[in-house]
C-alpha cells in the first residue's frame, strides 16, 4: 500500500482524520482533490524537500488512500508531470509552472 506526501499551506490536521481539500498549483492550471486518511502532518527541514519546493520548512501530510482507492490524488484540471527528487523521492509537478504537489517514494 502506498502512502503519499502532500504538500501543504492548509492547516494541520489530526493523525489519523479524513482528509478532503481541493487544491491547485501556483499557476491554477493545475486543479486537484487530495483525498485519503491522514497519517501525520509534519514540517519537514530536509534538504530534498527543501530544494523541490524552494523554501523550509515544508508542511507535509502523509496521506493514505482511503479504503477502495489506489490513489490520494484526484486532477480535476491540467496536467501532472512525475519526476525523480533527491534520494529516493518521486515528485509530482505542474506540467506548466512546475510547483511539486505531492511526493512519494519510490
């Protein structure tokens, strides 16, 4: 089962919560619904998360899928490009502008 990684500006939420937001890139090309259970919200420092979102910390949300789903991540609109981050880290960028959305491992 995979867990994914949110990147967030949203509040925190509660380990363990359901967790449905609609979201977009900096463009707003991109539009998206992050959906699944809420693991852990985190701020995160490392180096890797650092350089894929430009800034530190990074608020992240281990996101779950919910029961029946494969995936967290519904694209309303625009496109999604997955590419290879430091370590063992995949990120899922906006084809247009580039913002990371969310991030999983490999």
């Amino acid at each position: 089962l995979q867990h994914y990684f949110i990147q967030s500006n949203l509040r925190l939420y509660k380990v363990m919560s359901s967790f449905n937001k609609e979201g977009t890139c900096l463009c707003k090309k991109t539009k998206y619904i992050a959906h699944g259970e809420a693991i852990m919200s985190a701020l995160c420092h490392c180096k890797a998360c650092s350089r894929a979102v430009g800034m530190s910390p990074v608020h992240l949300i281990l996101l779950k899928p919910s029961e029946g789903s494969e995936d967290v991540l519904d694209v309303k609109e625009g496109e999604i490009k997955v590419v290879h981050g430091m370590g063992k880290m995949r990120h899922a960028i906006c084809t247009d502008c580039g913002v990371c959305i969310y991030q999983y491992p490999e």
